[in-house]
C-alpha cells in the first residue's frame, strides 16, 4: 500500500491493518514520514496500530508504505487500513492515488 497524505496539525497519526475473517492472521511494516526529511518505520501484528508517530508537520505531504502477509483460513473478511490523528481532532486528507494492491502467494 502507498499512502499520500497529509495531516493540520502536529501529533501525527498512526496506522492500523485490520482482516476481520476468524482465525487469521499475519504482521506488516510501516515506512513514512514522521516529519519533514525524517523517516522511521515501525511493525505491528494486524489489529494493531504501529508504534509510531508519522507525519507530525503540519499541511506538508507525507507519504507512508504499508508492506505485510496476512495467512487467511477458510473464512472471508475485508482487509482495512485505517488512519487515525493521535490528537482525534486534525483532519487528516489521503489523496487521490493512493493505492491497496493485494496478491496471493504461493
């Protein structure tokens, strides 16, 4: 996944994988921006938010990669990527082509 966005203020946000299907399960890694030129990453397990505070300057673009595996069972669910301020009041602006490309591995 390759995120452009942009936050109005400066507490940043995290990211969350969320798949809602019984039984799966999987990590992923996050890359971005925490502020202008300053780059950190941070891992989580799905269901829960990376460690890390991503683009904490405010009105600048900030551009965030989300790698991961999710292993599924049988059941189906919706793979999310939420975003959320640390502050729960900036408004925070993904824009147009930003991009969620999913495949299976062998």
């Amino acid at each position: 996944m390759v995120l452009k966005l942009q936050i109005n203020g400066t507490s940043g946000l995290r990211v969350t994988m969320n798949f809602g299907a019984a039984g799966s399960s999987g990590e992923y890694l996050a890359i971005g921006n925490l502020a202008t030129n300053v780059f950190g990453s941070g891992v989580a397990v799905l269901n829960a938010s990376v460690a890390t505070n991503f683009a904490t300057t405010a009105n600048a673009d900030s551009i965030i990669i989300i790698r991961g595996i999710v292993t599924t069972t049988s059941s189906s669910g919706n793979l999310v990527a939420q975003i959320h301020s640390l502050s729960g009041t900036e408004t925070i602006t993904v824009y147009i082509g930003s991009r969620m490309t999913v495949r299976t591995l062998p």
